[in-house]
C-alpha cells in the first residue's frame, strides 16, 4: 500500500520532520493493544503539535490513506490496532500538561498525557481527577477519552466522559475544531464533545483535553468481604447500594481470577472462597468513613458473607488496590491469550448474569475469571485461551457470543468501558437494533465522507454475526 | 400553509383521533413558551402514543411540513416555539410515568411528564431525581431532556443529561428507535443520548426516558449569606469551591433580583445588601452538614459577608428556596417583558461578568436584575423591557449582544442550561467558530435531510448577528 502511495514517506517527513517510522522493526510495536489483535501498519507517524496532526490528516485525506489514531495502545478492544493498511497516527510525543487552574477547577492535557501522571500532578495542588482505568499507569488521556474509558471509581465519580469539558479535534480533512469549553455546564448547540468521547478514533483525532477535577477526598479507606457463594456477593451489592451509602468502588473477584491473582504475586487472598467484594469509600469525614464501612459489614453479613477485612492503613488499601489492577497481566501469566469482555448489566440481572457466565464456561470447558466493577454492573468474564489453537478458540467465540446474548437479554450492553472496538463490532446490531446503528452511520458518513478514519472499528463487517476475528 | 396542505388536517385526525386542534383560540397557547416570543401555529397534534408520534412525523414527511416539538412550553430560549409555519406537535397527553424501579435505580417516564411529579413519586421511595429546573411545577421531562435542563443542585449532581440512561427518540421520517439502556456505563458506540439531549427537537422529537435516581440524601439544609458588596460574594463562592465543601447549590441574588422577589411577595431579604448569597448543603450526615455549613460561613465571613442566617428548620429552608424560584415570574411584574440569558463563565471570570453586566445596564439606561447559580458560574442577567418599545428593544438588543460578547471574551459559553431556540441562534458563531458550527451542520443535515424538525432554531440565519428578533 505504502509502495503504491508514491511520495507518501517524503510528504509527511516533511510534515512530521523525526516522527516517521517506516523499518518493520519499529513498526511492529504499533500493530498490538491488550487484546490479542495484531496487525503490523505500513507506517507509524509521531507528531508533536496539532499542526502536524492536521498536515497528516491532509496528506491522508488528498491520497486516501486511512489513519488509525493510536495513544498508548493498552486498550482492550482492539481500537488501537490498525487495518485495511491504515498508518498510524500516534499521539505519544504530545504528553505535556499544559495547565492545571485550581481556581477554574480545570487541567488541560494534550492527548499522549499518561493518567496517572496527570492524577500525581493535580494531587500536588489539592485536586482530583477521578477516572481510574486499570492501565492507568500506562495509558494516556486521549485513549481514556477516545474509548471512553471507566474505572473502579467511576462508581460513585462517573467515567472519563462526565469529565471532558473541551476536546481540540482534527477532523478528517485536517480541520481544527474545538468544542465545550471551561465551565461545567455548556449546552451551546449540539454535545459534540460526547459525540468524539468514545468514538474511538472513527471521526477524528483528539489532540487537547480540557478536564473537570475535583477536590480531593480527605480520606479514603477500603475493605474486602469474603463470599463462599458469588450469589451472595451480588446480592450484598445490590443492598448497599440501596442503603444511601454510595461507595468509591466495589470491585467482585472470583475464585479463579483470585488464583491467578496468587499465582502472579502472592497477596494472601482467601483461595478457599468462592468470591471477594473490595469495597472503597472516601470522603472529607473519617468519622463517616468508619460508619460507612461499618453499614456496609453489616450488610455484607446479612447477605451471607463469613469475613469482612478492613484495611487499617492506606498501604493496606493500596496492596488491595494493587492486586485489583493486576488482574489483567495475572491472567496473562495463566494462559497465553484472552479474550475479555466488558459487559455491563442492570443491578437486577448481576446475579443471573454471573450464574449464566459460569454455566457457559462449563459448557464450553474454558476457563472464565470473573471480576470487575459489580457496582455499576460492569464486568470482565475474561475467556483464557491460546489463539494458535483453532480447536480452542472455536469454543471461545460460541462462548463470547453466549455471553453478549445473555447480556442482551438480561437488559444490558456489550461494552460499560472498553469500547467496541474490532472485539464486538459484529454484535452491535444485536444491542443496538438496525435503525440506531443506521443513526450511526449516517453520522459516520456525514463526518468522514471518504472512510478514512479508523476503518474497520465499531461498525460490523457485512456478512452478520461472528464472535472476533483474528 | 395548511390551507395550500389539502388533506393534512384528515390525515393527522385520522392518525391521532381527537388529538387535533385547528381553531384559532386552541392555538394561541401553543406559540408562547416563557420567552416573549409568540408564533401562532397553524395546527396543534397532541398524541398520547409514540405509534400516534411516529405518524404524525411520517405525515409530516410526505408532505414536507415543519414540525415543532413542544413539552409544556415553559422553555426560556423560545425553542418551543413554532417557526415557519411548523405544526406543533405536543406531547403533553403523554404524562405518564411507566416505572420506578428501587433495586435497579431508574425510572422510565413518557416525555410529558412534569419534573416535580417524578421528584414526588421517586422521594416516596427513598430515592432522589436532582435535575430541578425553576420551572419544575411546570416543565416535563421531554422538555428538560430537549433543552438539557439545569437547576439549583446541578452543581453537586450535574444537569439532566447527566441523568439521561436511554431514551426512545421519533426520528424525523417517523423510524422509532432506543438508544442507552439502564446501566449506567454504557460506551456502545457513538453517545446519541448525549446528541439528541440539549438538540432542542432539531434531530427528532423524544418520547420516552430512562433517568438515573440516586438515594435520596438523608438531611439538607440551607443558609443565606448577605454582602454589601456583590465581588466579594463571587470570591466567597470561589473559595467555598477550593474549601473542599461541595454544597448542593450556591445561588446568587443581587439586589435590584431581591426587589423584585420582595414586590412580588415579601419574604424579609435584605434590601439594603448589594447581593445575598444562598447555600444549599445535603447528605446522610447531619452533623456533616453543620460542619460544611460553619466552613461555609467562616469563608463568607472572611470575604466581608455582613451576616449569616442558617435556616433552623425545613420550612425556611424551603422559603428560601421558594423565593429563589419565584424570580422569573416576580421580574415579570415589574415590566412587561424580559430577555433571560443563560450565560455560564469559568469561575475566575465570575467577578468580571458582573462587573461588567452592571456597567452594561448603566451604559444602556436598562434593569439588569443578576441572579443564577453562581456556583457553577451559570449566571442569569435578565435585561428587562417593554416589547412594545422599539427604542427600548433597539438598546436592549445592543446590551445583550454585549453581554454575549463579554462572556466568550472572558472564556464562557452562551447557554448554561436553557438551550440555544431562537433567543441565542446568531451568536452561534461567536461562540463556537464556524467549523464546529460547520460540524452541527453536517450532523442535522444527515439526520433530518428534509429539514423538517423544529426549522429556524439552534442555527444562526443567514445575515450575521443580531441581538434576536422579535
């Protein structure tokens, strides 16, 4: 493709001079993300300014050569990995925090900004920003933004969406738009912001975040219940939840996500249960804080729990934190692939949806962790397999599909914090009916009229319903 | 129109029976809203199903006749108000609220039904819908979620889009579809709940609502803080917002705003003030709320507040509160008419705003009552007129357009809460740029391509900026 574009290298060396990537070696590490997806790009090109970002769009646009925009490339749907010969355009040279105002309550960060870089940086200055994805110490705001991403405590604070104020965007054709601005509230004209957040790189290039933050919570504590029945654990869920109490997180680990949890790095999780509640709560109040934690013991109790740890310190809390966010290169250790979903379901259904997930890794004899944040509902069955094994990953797309179709039905969605991605794009009829994607579409069309950005993600190939493509 | 329209008026009867109004005094009240504009429409159709809703958009479409979509009517940026000889289609007769459920935390509710009888119903269940606009005796949800409707407590809970989960939408060929669902995480494709909320019924008219509820908080209370001086009430409010105290609103009211309240119905503010600031705090801690409350008035104290009154009880905590949202009508008494703005500046620039809204007033002989939730920098500055009056209107157009400018000089927005309509269409552009405008463009043209669907709003006309017209 690269060698049919004559003069493509040479235009955008001279638009991005230094950030052109061309040798097989340095393009291989663009062509993953943290699913098992892997497709090596043409190219890779690394501007610094949003300038250059808009000279490769127009370079992309009068050749039509599609462009995958690409952060960190730790997401977990595959938005990341190029296709249909796409260069990659990578925002990782463009990391700095351009401003933090602790009067406006703001941070504006070019995309390539780490998460937990910028959570250090407002924490010096009082502040907080709330959303937590477990790759937080690897992936950038732009990703967080263009998936939309969650985390465990989004829970009470709400995902990277409710905190993007403004977004610089280069669209196809290389124009810089900006929308929203510096206040919290904004209802000028249509909510494009929320349009591109989690548009996953289909309509443009996300260049500059403006964030909301907050003040930081004076304290914050947790505690881990053990379940010897997950049935239990979600119907101690739902009861805190009722309770007016809203905590920070409750994250569910089962027994076998719990194995591969000690497996990795032993932390001296209760292997002999059949699943934890790791419960955070924070607040300005360390007096509320115990009362809370001490509703949520008795409800835990009620509902059938035999052991509720209070963390007595904040690196006690941390080493639970720590084994909640290893969860995903623990199960990396166990098998070489998974396949991991991010289904998210009503509270009602949370219980019904974990016996159905158990019931289909039985049926399908596939290992299926179980975790996530069963607060909201959002949870990761993650499927372990070995992707060279044919035989294996059949039975792991019959389950997938499984899975997606008891989400459905229970009432819920593909995705609570991923993305669609390459992963799910073949169901997204199954959720979202023909006349709402056909919405889509159109939307689709009317912004990226020549297909160029990011082609093959979040809508489905024709040819119906499969569960991935490798 | 309708007349040049043979068979229209069968048509709609024979899709909506009983629902059609055509004669002159049924229609009067369906071209108001709570602006000073008025249009007459040619014909009103007040469905109760969306079956009725969808033919009469396929009606609409067949014959290529403008619909405007209309809740109650009690909007502040004339959007409900029908242009170019568009039908106005009500949705009034469809109040009906199809589900609160406690353990799922939603509630399902037909577009018509009025905001403060879904407050009443979920309460009783211990649970809490905050989206409180002024108008909330008066105005739907449909309504709410067409404008994206603010309010007091939008500044601890965020406004109603914030509360959108999922909503039925008529597109305007009359295809029905869903988007969202009832979780609360939700990243399946591209966010079209967040795009038809705040569209103002130009993409489509809305008929059902998911809405997020919380748990009701256990306590809450109010306190008035009085200034002789209204800066040093913006800075009381910034450094309440650094203190770390998220109260559930900070409401201004200046004191030309506490005139009018007190002729209206005299409650006892201090007239002698230059401004009063209102607190609202609540949660499941009264002794919390006590404790937020003597921050909140050691700050104020600190930044030259003259008294604090802590209200003792409910019921003055709810007289407050009544006279905050009694503003918009006790204006009304004092002149014929008002122009409303919504504007909604960065914290830093709230000083600045109002220094200059009062050198406006002075410069154009007007009254500028300044009142709004100052907390989140969502500021009305209502310039009051005579409609009648062109010499006075030419001066008010004058003044607002300054109003306008001084607020995206100084880094805000034109609309906080109350939407675009017709009041606010031509300084689209000076808010937004032309190639976001440009963007919203493309997105109306590829969802409504007839043009149908509420013609006349959002949208600037061609001709550049004038203040509105009448």
């Amino acid at each position: 493709m690269i060698d049919s574009a004559p003069g493509l290298v040479e235009a955008l060396r001279a638009a991005v001079p230094g950030g052109v990537l061309t040798e097989p070696v340095d393009l291989i590490a663009y062509g993953f993300d943290g699913t098992f997806y892997e497709r090596t790009p043409p190219l890779v090109v690394l501007p610094e300014t949003v300038e250059q970002v808009s000279a490769v769009h127009r370079i992309a646009t009068a050749r039509r050569i599609p462009i995958t925009p690409r952060a960190m490339g730790s997401g977990l749907s595959g938005g990341a990995v190029p296709l249909a010969g796409s260069i990659v355009l990578g925002v990782a040279r463009m990391d700095r925090i351009l401003e933090i105002d602790e009067i406006d309550r703001v941070a504006v960060v070019q995309a390539g900004v780490i998460n937990a870089h910028l959570q250090a940086e407002v924490e010096k200055r009082g502040l907080f920003y709330p959303p937590d994805p477990s790759s937080l110490k690897q992936s950038a705001i732009g990703g967080n933004v263009a998936e939309n991403a969650g985390g465990a405590r989004c829970l009470k604070y709400g995902v990277t969406g409710d905190y993007v104020l403004a977004l610089q965007v280069v669209l196809p054709d290389g124009t810089v738009i900006r929308t929203g601005g510096r206040t919290v509230k904004n209802v000028t004209g249509y909510d494009l912001r929320r349009l591109f957040t989690g548009a996953e790189g289909t309509l443009g290039t996300i260049t500059e975040i403006t964030l909301k933050l907050l003040a930081k919570p004076k304290h914050a504590r947790a505690a881990m219940a053990v379940f010897d029945r997950i049935d239990d654990a979600a119907h101690a869920v739902t009861a805190v939840m009722a309770s007016g109490v809203l905590p920070s997180a409750i994250e569910l680990v089962d027994n076998l996500t719990m194995r591969c949890i000690e497996e990795n790095s032993p932390i001296g999780l209760p292997l002999d249960a059949d699943a934890i509640l790791i419960f955070g709560v924070d607040g300005n109040y360390a007096g509320v804080l115990a009362d809370e934690l001490a509703t949520i013991e008795r409800l835990a109790r009620e509902h059938g729990t035999r052991e509720v740890r209070v963390a007595h310190d904040a690196a006690e809390s941390e080493r639970l934190w720590t084994a909640r966010r290893s969860i995903s290169p623990a199960l990396a250790r166990r098998r070489p692939n998974k396949l991991g979903e991010d289904v998210c379901i009503p509270p009602r259904a949370i219980a019904e949806l974990v016996r159905r997930v158990r019931a289909i890794a039985a049926e399908h004899a596939l290992e299926i962790p179980l975790f996530g944040h069963i607060g909201d509902g959002n949870l990761h069955p993650n499927i372990l397999c070995d992707k060279t094994n044919a035989e294996e990953m059949a039975r792991v797309a019959v389950a997938a599909r499984a899975i997606f179709e008891a989400t459905v039905e229970l009432g819920g969605t593909l995705s609570g914090e991923h993305g669609i991605g390459l992963l799910k794009k073949q169901f997204m009829e199954l959720d979202l009916g023909p006349d709402t994607l056909a919405v889509m579409r159109k939307i689709k069309d009317a912004l990226d009229p020549l297909g160029i950005m990011n082609p093959g993600k979040v809508f489905p190939d024709p040819g119906g319903m499969e569960a991935f493509r490798l």
